[in-house]
C-alpha cells in the first residue's frame, strides 16, 4: 500500500477512536447527568464512611453536574478539566468507634464536593475541592489523649481511601473541647469579601484551664491539604487569662502542620502563664513582653518549634534569644539562649517568691508572704519540674539596683533533667570582684520525696566594698577587699525552707585598705569622737582585718570567729543567727586601742528579727559606770570623766591578723 494511502487510513481510524470516546464520555456524562443519585446516597454514605471510619450520612437531595474547579489567577490545569459535582445537603458524621463521647463530629448544610472518575477504579476517593456551607463541627479530645480529628491512627488502612485536596469554609461553627488541657471553647467562622490575603474570619470565647479565653482571627478562603508549596494565610489575636497573644504568618501544609511560620507577639502578668497554654516550663517574672519570629512542624516523630531573634522586655529589663523546643521521649527538651543587656535586679524577685506585695498582685499570685518575715515562703513549683528538660544558656551583661549594685558579665547554663534544677556555673562579676557558684536543686522527690534537695557552693573573691556601697556616706572612703566562702545543703520548698533547714559553713575575710572612722565610732559608742567626727569630718581608720567564720547547723548559724581589727579598735563578735525563725541573738564587745573621751566601752547587743532589729547597750555595765561618775563628781567634778575615759589595750594592732587571716577564705583562691 502506497505511504499516502496508509496515512489517511491511520488519520480516518484515529478520528473513529477520537469520536468513539467522545461519545462515549459525553454518554457517560448524561448518564451521570440524568442518573437519580439520591438511590445511590447509601452506597456514598458507606464508601465514605469507611474512608474516615465513622458514621457518615447524607440525609438530604444529592444531586449532580458537571462543572470546572475553582477560578482566578491562582487555578491550575487540573481546574479547567470538567468533573462530576456532588451537593449534598443536609450531611452528617459520627464519632470514631474509639471516642466514648456521644453526638456526631460534624453536621454540614450543604456539602458540595467533585470527584476524579479514574481514582475510584483504585477505590480512592480523590476531592479536589470540598466545600462546607453552615458546617458545625465538635472537636474533642479526652483525658487519655485520643481525639476525634484524627483519622486512622492504626496502621491498618481502610479499603476505601479519601483524599482531599482543597477545603472551602462558610459561615459556621467550631466546638473544641479537651479533656487533657481544660479548653472548652466555640469558634464562630464566617467567610470575607473583597479581601486579597484571607477568606474566612472567626471570633472565640470559652476556657481554658478555668481561665476565660477570647480571641479573633483570619486564614485564608481556601485551605489546600496537601499542596506543599502553596503558603495559607494565618492572623489571630488571642486573650487567655491576661496573657495575650498576636501572631500573622503561614502555613504550608496545614494536613501535616508543617512548615508553620508566624510573626509572634505575647505579652502577660508572668512567663509562667505561658506553662498553661504552651505547656513549656519558665519561671514566675514581673509583667513581660515579646516579639519574634515562630517556626515548627508536628510529625509522627513529635513537635518541634523554634522561637528566634525575640526581643522583648520583663519588668524593666530587656531580654533577647532564641529558645529551641522539640518533643521527645520521656520529656520534651528546651535549649536556646538568652540575653539581656541591662538587667533590673527587682525584676529576679519572682524568680524566688522575694517580689514585693504589689509585683505579686501584678503577676496575679496570691500573696502568702508575712508581714513579720523577710525570706521569702512562697513555695516553688516543683510539680512541674519533670514536665520539661532544659538546657539555657543565659547572660546579662549588667544588673543593677538604682544605681548601688554594680553586677556584670552574669552567666548561667540552666539544666533541668527529670526534675533535677542545677545552675552551673552560676557567675558574676560584682563590685570590682568575682562571684563563683555551683547550685543544685533536685525536686525530683527520688532524695526526699516531700521537699526540693539543695546545694550551694560559691566563692566571692576580691570585692571592694566602696563600690559595693557608693551611696553610703559612710562608705565612701571605705577600700576594703572581700573574700568569702560559702557551702550549704538543705531541703525545703520556698527560700526560707531551704535557709532554716541548712548545714554547712560560711567563712569571709576582709584584708588591708580602710574604714570610715565614723562608722567605727558609731559602733564603740565613743560619744565625744562621734560628735567631733559630726563636727569636722571624716577620718580614715587603717583596716588590719576582719574575719568571720559561722558554723551552720538546722538552719541556725552560730559563730566561730568573727573580728574586726583596726588601727584603733578591736571588735569581737559572738552569737548566733537563726535562718529558721529570723532571729539575731548576737553581742558585739568593742575593745579601744587608744584613749577615748566619753568612751562608753559596754557590750553591745544586737536582737529582735531580721524585720524589727533591736541594738541595745548592756544596762549593767553602763549604770556602774554612769554611778561612779556621779560619786566621783561630788567629790571632784574634774575626775568624774575618769569612769567614761578608756586607756586602750595597746599592743601591737596586727599582731592577730596573720592566724585570723589564715582562718578565713585565701584572697588568691
């Protein structure tokens, strides 16, 4: 046969097989078109049913036509292809089997919905779009975690599969309610006209954790589930219990909520509100607010989110980071770090309960503290401590307090590990020395099951105490250095729990430099050369040494040693300091080196609680002097000063100082 010839019979068999299946389909489609469909509701019904596994009905007219998907700039190839579309009315879905709660999962007006013919040969159903028109829909969750939104959590598949592509909402409502987190809450959904960006807005009030909870928000007008590339819009303002919550951002594949991307801000009475609604563990601070960018994904291997560049401000301090927070096995990790460059030291308060009555009010605590106590009694939440693992890295490069606490260079590494709180290092820079510290707090009740463990270990070494103190008039000539020892153990669940149960021991030396005469005066109770002093000024006494040494045992702290040795004046100290009930029972013996006019040289006793402190002079020792001065100045009134002169114990004035020294912290350590 001739090529030509061959050619135009291939043409004509094509345009047979073309014409054949064009007759075929548009058969296919009036068939379709003019089949009564609500005798095929049933077998719909079932198929669907068990690609969700639950209860599905449709108890209203289905009808059918044959329609494109979709329109506008954003359609696909797929949307100018003609499919079968479903209306279903009056539509109606069951809980799983699993979920002991009664009712249904969903009740829909109007459920419209095509469907690719090819699938169905594989027994998919494959929707490219499904609209919901006045849905209701109640979405539960119980105590043992399992919820109703979730399909298929076995890997036993259905013979029937569903796959929806797209999702279009109108006006309806949303009922969530779980078990687990104490939400009870109703969202009311409505869609938006003219709006470039969102399609649905929505508005929400209920509970959550006893709290009342409201909040609006916007998403987009179609919500593509499982395209991977294609962002949904997302904007909500949240109000829960006083902490609010603003975030706008995307979400690219909101079947998997994956790719989450948010602008977010919070801002709220305390940080640990947030534990509540983020279930991320943070400390109680003063009111707070920040501002970052939210990133994270939900898979089978659990959730991770990372909240980066945040900047915000607690209290009066201002805070910077990043914190990273992945779900895991057995507890959830938090890592990250955080920044501050000026550091208000009211605003660590919180951290131990130590705020003031007012900063408790703010941050909505109950106000448990005594008026008669100075250390702070409001327990720590230790029940929380095995929720969370952590690991933060934490620096301040300055903390101040108004402008007499001259700490910088603060740095912390927090770890918590099943329920065990350590600080190490805890370090500081502090008044022109350096502050070092290991702490550990296990509340992991494995030690002691009723009360947090603890341990302390610190050196504070080379602080001058001018600038300790620069808004002391008596310390500004004062050029000291400090050293000190610290090293305690206790159990406890608050602050003063801890100090009125602790063992250990406590050593500080101060060494070389100077003192303010005045304030040594004032504490020898030499009258004449306190009012000289007054008169014409200041002097400088030198600073041979002061060490004390206090053994601590059940919380009360008994002294050992403790000396202040100067050019002029020894003054020996004993006693004790009970952490356990606030009470100083301490008595200081001034000794004068040399001569003083009007020197009433008696012990000193020093009383009462740390709140009311009560300085008293011995009676005694003051009346037998005051009564010879009387006798003596009937006799002659030049010699009744001779009672109230001290001679001084002369000797050497640093003769002492090498073996006290010795005895206190080593200022090279």
């Amino acid at each position: 046969m001739p090529p030509a010839l061959l050619r135009r019979r291939s043409v004509r068999i094509a345009l047979v097989v073309a014409g054949v299946g064009v007759i075929a389909t548009a058969a296919a489609a009036i068939a379709l078109a003019t089949y009564d469909w609500n005798s095929a509701r049933p077998w719909i019904s079932q198929r669907i049913g068990e690609a969700i596994a639950r209860p599905f009905s449709i108890r209203g007219p289905l009808t059918l036509a044959w329609r494109q998907q979709g329109s506008g700039a954003d359609r696909t190839w797929r949307d100018y292809l003609p499919l079968p579309h479903l209306v279903a009315r009056d539509v109606h879905i069951g809980q799983p089997a699993a979920m002991q709660a009664g009712g249904e999962f969903a009740s829909v007006g109007q459920f419209a919905f095509a469907v690719e013919l090819l699938p169905l040969l594989r027994q998919r159903i494959v929707v490219p779009v499904l609209r919901f028109e006045q849905p209701q829909l109640w979405l539960l969750r119980d105590e043992a975690g399992r919820n109703n939104w979730t399909f298929h959590q076995d890997d036993k598949q259905p013979a029937w599969q569903l796959a929806v592509q797209r999702v279009v909402l109108t006006r309806g409502v949303v009922n969530y309610r779980d078990a687990s987190t104490h939400v009870d809450a109703v969202a009311t959904v409505d869609s938006i006209a003219n709006d470039k960006t969102y399609g649905v807005a929505w508005t929400l009030k209920g509970k959550w954790n006893e709290q009342a909870i409201s909040g609006s928000g916007k998403s987009g007008a179609v919500l593509g589930l499982q395209e991977h590339a294609t962002p949904y819009p997302l904007a909500a303002s949240l109000d829960v219990g006083g902490t609010r919550i603003a975030a706008e951002g995307t979400l690219t594949r909101p079947a998997a909520l994956t790719a989450l991307d948010l602008k977010l801000k919070m801002s709220g009475p305390s940080m640990a509100r947030l534990y509540g609604i983020t279930g991320v563990l943070l400390p109680e601070t003063p009111p707070f607010s920040t501002e970052g960018r939210l990133t994270g994904s939900i898979n089978r291997a659990g959730s991770h989110w990372r909240y980066q560049d945040f900047t915000g401000r607690v209290g009066s301090s201002d805070i910077a980071g990043r914190l990273d927070y992945r779900s895991a096995t057995p507890r959830p990790l938090l890592t990250g770090t955080v920044t501050s460059k000026l550091l208000q030291f009211t605003d660590l308060g919180p951290l131990v309960g130590a705020d003031s009555a007012a900063s408790r009010a703010a941050r909505g605590a109950e106000t448990v503290q005594p008026r008669n106590r100075v250390l702070p009694v409001e327990a720590f939440r230790k029940d929380r401590w095995t929720a969370l693992d952590a690991d933060v890295r934490l620096h301040a490069q300055r903390v101040t307090r108004g402008q007499g606490l001259p700490v910088q260079n603060v740095e912390t590494q927090v770890h918590m590990k099943d329920g065990v709180l350590s600080m190490k290092p805890l370090n500081f820079d502090i008044a022109g020395g350096r502050f070092a510290s290991n702490i550990v707090l296990d509340g992991s009740g494995k030690v002691d099951p009723r009360a947090i463990r603890a341990e302390l270990k610190a050196d504070l070494r080379r602080l001058q105490l001018k600038q300790l103190f620069p808004d002391i008039s008596g310390m500004r000539a004062t050029v000291g250095e400090v050293n000190a020892d610290v090293a305690l153990t206790a159990s406890g669940n608050s602050v003063a729990d801890l100090l009125g149960t602790s063992n250990g021991d406590f050593k500080g030396a101060v060494s070389g430099g100077s003192v303010s005469k005045l304030m040594l005066e004032e504490m020898g109770l030499n009258l004449g050369s306190v009012v000289v002093t007054r008169l014409f000024g200041d002097e400088q006494v030198k600073l041979n040494c002061l060490v004390a040494d206090f053994g601590v045992r059940n919380g009360l702290m008994r002294s050992r040693l403790f000396v202040v040795d100067t050019a002029e004046a020894v003054i020996n100290a004993s006693g004790t300091v009970n952490l356990a009930n606030e009470k100083l029972d301490l008595t200081l013996k001034p000794d004068a080196r040399s001569m003083r006019i009007l020197s009433l040289r008696s012990p000193i006793y020093v009383r009462g609680t740390f709140k009311d402190t009560d300085v008293s002079i011995d009676k005694g020792s003051m009346a037998l002097r005051a009564g010879g001065a009387v006798a003596l100045a009937l006799v002659a009134p030049v010699a009744a000063i001779v009672p109230l002169v001290t001679t001084g114990s002369g000797g050497s004035p640093a003769s002492q100082c090498p073996a006290l020294l010795a005895r206190g912290p080593a200022a090279g350590k």
